[in-house]
C-alpha cells in the first residue's frame, strides 16, 4: 500500500486541511505554516506584507550619502534650528501639474516657497539655494522625508554649505506636521485663490509676493497675533548683545 493510500484510508477528522505535496503526502495547514515561518525567519522569501508595501515605503533603505535620522535630544526652540521640507502636487489646469515645494519653520512660523515643473534632487538643491537666501536667519538643519528629491544632488548641496540633513522614519508624516500644515496654506490661499500662469517662470514672481505677504502680513495666532517678521524683531530686540553680557 503506498503512502497516500495509507493516509487516506486513515480518514483523519481534518482532512478538509490537508494538501497533497508533490510526491503524494498530505501535508496539514499547521505544517505548510512553520515551513513558511522557517523560510522567512532565514530570508529564503519575502513576507506578504513587504511585497504588498509600496515602493516608497522602502527608500530609506537606498544608501543616504549625507542625511541621518533626527537626534532625539535635538532642541528645537530658536528660529532655524530645525526648518520642515516638503512638497506638494498642484494642478495649474487641467493639462499642466507642478510641484510646489515649502520649507517652513515651526519656530518663526517663515515660510519660503517655489515652483517647479518636476520634483528632482536638482531642483531641491536649487530651492536650498532659496532657503538660505530668504529666511531671515542662519539655517542650521533641515528635515525632509524619504522622498528621492530630497536624495543625491539635494544631500551633497546640504553638506557643501554645512547644513545637518535629518531623514524622517518611513510612515512618520506626523513629524513633519508644521510644514504639512503650512502646505494647506499654500494650496488654499494661493493657488485656489488666484487667477495664475501655468509657467513656473511666470508664477514664481508672483508665489513670492504671497510668500511676502504671509511673512510680513498676516498674524499668526500661535504668535499671539503677530506676523513672522514682528516676532522676528522683538524676539531680536529682547535678545541682549553679546557685549553686553557678562
């Protein structure tokens, strides 16, 4: 009597979970289990789950040439010491999409932003080139996602001009709340109120009288109803010299 005879005239109570395998043994559910199980644990085969996840959800794992996860320790409570970095996708018209790009910082509430027609490392250097020149004071470290833009050129144009490069967690947009935020601002008050170009060489003259505008003139309620700039000046203003500290 062979084996698969055997077992069928055994008529076990869980026949329904058995599998026949390809030399004609049953094989119960349990066992097809821990012979997964095995081959997972020794990296045989990809769990269900990381084959389902996105693309994008892996990015942290390509080699960061520069950025490094955020020190827990970090302090945060000075203009500049931390500024967000994201992007968003707008639709000009029903044919032409750009991506917005907004750095903001939490402290200061400033924020500077920039059209471009694609979302690329080149172009986020070129914006790092705005930051600098437009926030009010020194820069000393950026946060970003794990967005591929925010990868190569982006990281070697962070390290050439010395500024820390902090890469979020995967799934952690919580962190980057502040810039998520002011995001909303950007799509709300400007580019759903505004009759604009559909060329980023023409919109970006006018994104930056907005830019102006937010920063200079409109209260912040987290300011106690000053705009960025006025918090900026009396937050100078109260701030001693270092000459005349002893």
């Amino acid at each position: 009597m062979s084996l698969l005879q055997k077992a069928n005239s055994q008529k076990p109570a869980y026949t329904a979970f058995l599998t026949p395998s390809a030399e004609g043994f049953l094989v119960s559910s349990a066992t097809v289990g821990r012979i997964i199980a095995s081959l997972v644990a020794r990296g045989g085969v990809e769990p269900a789950p990381t084959l389902r996840r996105r693309p994008y959800a892996r990015r942290w794992t390509a080699k960061r040439r520069f950025a490094r996860r955020r020190p827990r320790d970090l302090a945060v409570n000075e203009p500049g010491a931390l500024v967000q970095l994201d992007t968003i996708y707008v639709n000009l018209t029903p044919t032409k999409a750009i991506k917005h790009f907004t750095a903001y910082d939490p402290v200061a509430k400033w924020t500077v932003g920039k059209a471009f027609n694609r979302a690329t490392a080149h172009a986020a250097a070129s914006f790092l080139d705005k930051i600098l020149a437009d926030m009010p004071f020194p820069v000393k470290a950026i946060q970003v996602d794990g967005g591929a833009e925010f990868m190569a050129q982006f990281e070697t144009a962070c390290q050439a001009k010395g500024v820390a490069l902090y890469a979020l967690p995967p799934r952690r947009p919580q962190m980057n709340g502040a810039v998520e935020r002011c995001n909303g601002a950007w799509r709300y008050e400007f580019y759903e109120t505004y009759d604009l170009p559909s060329g980023v060489e023409e919109l970006n003259p006018i994104l930056d009288s907005f830019q102006h505008l937010y920063n200079h003139h409109r209260p912040r309620g987290a300011l106690a109803g000053q705009t960025p700039a006025n918090y900026l000046a009396n937050r100078s203003a109260s701030t001693p010299h270092p000459s005349q500290m002893c």
